[in-house]
C-alpha cells in the first residue's frame, strides 16, 4: 500500500509537521534516543537577520526527557533544518544567541543560574565532507589529565551550561534503510522516494508504519499538507526561491571559472614578462661589456697615437695609419 504525503524537506511542511505536540515527541524522542515526556515550542525572539528566511529553518523546544536511570530533566532543543551547504558561523552565532537568553537559565537556590541543557539537532539537506554515517552523534565527555574519564560531570549543572551535545543528520544519505525507530522516523525525508514528476510529495510504502500508531499519525498530518492550498503555495515559493539560488550560484560559479581563467592567463603574462626582463637585463650586461671592452680600445689607441706623436711622428702620418680624419686625431690628442 503505497501512501502520497507531503514532502518535510520544505520548511513550510516542517514547520506544519512539527507543531504537532505527538509529532513532535515522536520526532525527538527518536532522535535524542531517549522518552521525551512533554515538549513545548519556544518563542523564536533571536532571529539571525543575516540568514535568508528560506534557507536556514529553526525552531527551538523546551523539553522534559525520562533518562536511563529514570530521572527526569528539562532540556532545550535546538533543531535546524537547512537545504544548502551552510556556513558553521550562521549556526554558532544562534547557538550563542540562545546561550545567553534570559528564558533558557534555569534558577536554583542561593539565586545562582545555570542555562539548560542544550542539545543542537542539524537536519541538512547537503553532506558533511566525507561523513558515510547519515546520522551522527557529538557528546561532550570530560577527562583528568590522564585522559581518564570524569565520572557525573554529565550532569554537573555548571559543565551543562558550557558544553552542548549535536545530533547531525545527513539527509542525502536517508536510502529508505529501516532499520531501527530513528530510521523509520527519518524515513518521510528519504528524498529517494520523491515522486517522479512532483518533488512536493513522497511516497512511502503503508506496510512499514501499520504496526506504529505514532508513525501513522505522523503520515496522516503529512498528508493533510497535500491538500492545503496555502502550504501548496509556499512549497512553490520556495521553489522559486530556490531556482533563483541555483541561478546565482551558477552564475558565481561561471564568474569565478572565468576569473580563475584569467588569472592563469595574467599568470602566464607576468611569467612572459619576467623572462623579458631576464633577457633585457643579459643585453644591458652584454652591452656594459662591449662598453667597456670600447673604452679600453680607445684607451689603448690614444696611448698609441699620444706615443707616435712625442716621437715626432706628424700628425698626417699618424692620421693615415689610424684611418681616421686629423680633426678627430687632434681632439683624440687634445690639440684642437
């Protein structure tokens, strides 16, 4: 039984997916790998106005998860959605945003503050250079000089309001693989299953989610987003949106290839120049050399007429013998 439902790769779809209490716990609990008892959506009051609305999608939770041991804490979840390869400072400066926020410090006696736990979850829509994992988990552990592990400092309040765990999902690695609840709860993003001729939706097979009520809930709300004309429109904005990206990106990556040719032409254009002036500079030594070799000549000859002529040698003779004119001879001697 094949079922059509919205594709959640859209903000708009996201965003309608996940303002659903149940949807949202599903989600998250199969991410954190942990029971998540209660779960609010927060304020968005840090907007990062340096991020395109479309292109860099945050919602941020307050949640209340049952631990291993039974124990029970409030959380704060940051959850990012992105299409496109994203600079890591757009996410640390949210990150920091949200470190410093009045309403994530939780109180305790003595009036001291301590910032909840936070977890940062990336769904992205672009690999992490050579990752072959589709979902990666970063946990902050801490070590003695020795490099021993410090036991409870994962639940030291002051430790937990400096460091924060990151759950990343590589969403082009999603292949429709099902092999534990996290898979089958990423699997409405698999982007292998989009149908052929409308990337809006994705079709999913019916079998997989029977036997889970909270997945087939899920699939439900999805497709009532097929059938509401204003997320529709929005999916077609971003779209547009999009295409005006890749336009961009094309058209900066044609200017860069281009400037890149050019560089390599001026390149070669100094290069030709360096050797010209290498060359010029071996003639300006040659004709140094010729120079001087000249100068010595005429050193030599003017000794040889000066000698001729205290000899009484007259200056017609010597004028002949030199081939040269008596005017030149007489200033070569000094008399005229």
């Amino acid at each position: 039984m094949k079922i059509t439902v919205a594709n959640p790769i859209y903000d708009s779809v996201f965003k309608f997916m996940m303002e659903d209490e149940r949807i949202a716990r599903t989600v998250l609990s199969a991410l954190l790998k942990k029971e998540v008892l209660t779960v609010e959506m927060r304020r968005h009051e840090h907007p990062n106005v340096t991020r395109d609305n479309l292109s860099m999608f945050r919602i941020d939770f307050a949640a209340k998860v049952r631990e291993s041991d039974g124990s029970e804490r409030l959380i704060l979840i940051e959850l990012q959605k992105t299409w496109l390869n994203t600079e890591t400072l757009r996410f640390r400066r949210y990150l920091a945003a949200q470190y410093n926020a009045e309403e994530n410090m939780l109180k305790e006696e003595e009036q001291r503050c301590y910032a909840m736990p936070m977890v940062a979850v990336y769904l992205l829509g672009h690999r992490v250079g050579d990752i072959e994992e589709p979902v990666v988990y970063v946990n902050h552990k801490a070590f003695d000089y020795d490099g021993r592990e410090v036991a409870n400092c994962d639940t030291d309040p002051f430790i937990n309001s400096l460091t924060h765990d990151s759950i990343i999902v590589q969403i082009p690695l999603l292949h429709g693989k099902i092999n534990n609840r996290l898979d089958k709860v990423l699997s409405v993003f698999d982007q292998t299953l989009v149908a052929d001729k409308n990337q809006h939706v994705i079709n999913l097979d019916g079998k997989l989610y029977e036997d889970d009520p909270d997945m087939m809930h899920l699939l439900h709300r999805l497709g009532l987003a097929t059938m509401n004309a204003d997320l529709r429109q929005e999916m077609n904005d971003e779209d547009e949106y999009f295409s005006a990206i890749e336009d961009r990106d094309t058209l900066l990556m044609e200017a860069k290839a281009k400037l890149s040719d050019l560089d390599a032409q001026l390149s070669d254009v100094n290069s030709q120049l360096s050797d010209a002036n290498a060359q010029l500079s071996d003639v300006n030594s040659q004709l140094s050399d010729v120079n001087s070799q000249l100068s010595d000549a005429n050193a030599q000859i003017r000794s040889m007429a000066q000698a001729m002529y205290h000899n009484g040698v007259s200056l017609e003779v010597i004028a002949q013998s030199m081939n040269c004119r008596i005017d030149d001879l007489e200033a070569l001697l000094g008399l005229s």
